[in-house]
C-alpha cells in the first residue's frame, strides 16, 4: 500500500523538458521498485514463516528485554544524534555508525556481518549517489 502511494505521489512530479534527461522522477522510481521487491521479500517472509511454526496456544507471558515503545524512542533518538554529527563527519562515516549501532541492536551478536553490511551499505550509496550526480556531505573525509 505505502509503494502504491509512493507511485502515485512520484508520478506527480512535474517533467522537466530541460535539464537531466533522467529528471526528478528517476530517483524516487528507483526507491519505487526497491520499496515493492523489499514489500514481497517481507511477504515471503512471514508466509513461510507461518507454515514452519506452529501457532501457539499458552498464554504470553512477562516480556523480556525492552518494550517495543522503548525500542522505537531509542531509534528516534539515535537518528536525531545522527542528524546532528551528519554534515561534521560526513554521509560515510555518520552513516556508516549509525547503521552498524542499529544492525548491531537488532541483529545482536553477529558483528562481522554488521560491520561488512554497514561498510557495503555506505560506499555503495556513495557512488550511486556520485553516479547521480548528488553532492553529500564530505565531512572529515577528503572525498
């Protein structure tokens, strides 16, 4: 639904006649098709894992670890300081901190694959984005 909507919102952009050939609706068209093929990987997702595990019957009990409102406060607060240290350190390394501290919460225990997928994840948007002809904050880094 939310990439039905994202569609309809990116076909509204104005074309431009002048200018870039791919124009402003390339961008956003791109993050379009990402958005459905991430939408039917999570719909794969929960199909199977529907099937594997069998529905359980007891009831739940105490909670442990943090409760869902206090994951997402601390998420908000984490992208608030990452707002804050973007344009000093640059989209690399602010970036690449921000999605290491995030994947490291939620993917507990397994840093190799945290610290490579945060790495991979940054400089493949740089030069996508160096491609695009985007400019992104340079902070400490001399590129």
């Amino acid at each position: 639904m939310l990439a039905g909507l994202y569609t309809y919102a990116t076909e509204q952009l104005p074309s431009l006649e002048i200018g870039d050939p791919l124009g402003p609706k390339a961008f956003p068209r791109l993050l379009t098709i990402c958005l459905v093929i991430t939408a039917f990987v999570l719909l794969a997702e929960i199909v199977r894992s529907r099937k594997r595990e069998p529905r359980k019957t007891e009831k739940p009990g105490p909670q442990q670890g943090p409760s869902a409102y206090l994951v997402v406060a601390g998420v908000v607060v984490w992208t608030f300081l990452y707002f804050l240290v973007f344009e000093k350190l640059g989209f690399v390394i602010a970036t690449t901190i921000y999605l290491f501290a995030l994947t490291s919460y939620f993917n507990y225990g397994r840093w190799i694959t945290n610290a490579v997928t945060s790495v991979l994840f940054c400089t493949g948007g740089y030069f996508m984005f160096q491609v695009l002809g985007v400019n992104l904050a340079r902070g400490i880094l001399p590129f």
